[in-house]
C-alpha cells in the first residue's frame, strides 16, 4: 500500500511540474507577442493566431488553460497592454496597479 500513495504521489509531482512546463511555454509565447507588438505592431493577432492553432490549443490545455474564446481575448489583451510577463508578475507591478486603482477609486 506504501508503494501506491508513493507512486501517487509521484505521479502527481510529475504533473504540477509538467503543468509548470507548460504554463512557461505560454510565459514565453506571450512575451514574444510583446516584442512582436512594438517590432511590427501585430502581437494581439499573433496571439490569438496561436492560441487558436492545434498546437496552441494543446500546450494551453498542458498549463491547465482551458482554450476558448474567453481565454483568447484576454491574451489578446494582455499583448495589447505591452507589459512583459515578468513585469507583470512583479510584486512591484501589483503594488502599483494596486496603487493606481486606489487613486482612480478615491
């Protein structure tokens, strides 16, 4: 029985990284919408390009992305905005969105 909560265990470590994997690769195919935004003026279109693709579908299933259409506007919209991914997951960028919000509220 040991060897059965071991190997579910384990299984279920290979799959949160795998999903980690994933979810990285989506990382990354955002930030070069960004770039491809401010290079050709394109990204939101290239975005949702890929994300409507077979393959885009799959690896956005892998990360735990349900793909549809919901999920492809708001790619698009975070390509628009044209904050990197890593900017955007900053404890600094949060703060001051928070900030911002709370002004705009006031």
């Amino acid at each position: 029985m040991a060897d059965f909560v071991d190997g579910t265990a384990f299984n279920h470590e290979q799959g949160n990284r795998a999903r980690k994997l994933f979810a990285a690769v989506v990382l990354a195919a955002l930030d070069d919408a960004i770039a491809d935004d401010k290079k050709y003026g394109n990204g939101p279109e290239q975005i949702a390009r890929w994300a409507r693709s077979r393959d885009g579908r799959e690896v956005l299933s892998c990360a735990g992305i349900d793909p549809n259409e919901r999920v492809v506007g708001g790619l698009m919209e975070f390509v628009s905005k044209g904050v990197r991914t890593s900017v955007a997951l900053s404890r600094e960028e949060s703060e001051r969105r928070q900030m911002q919000e709370q002004a705009e509220a006031a």
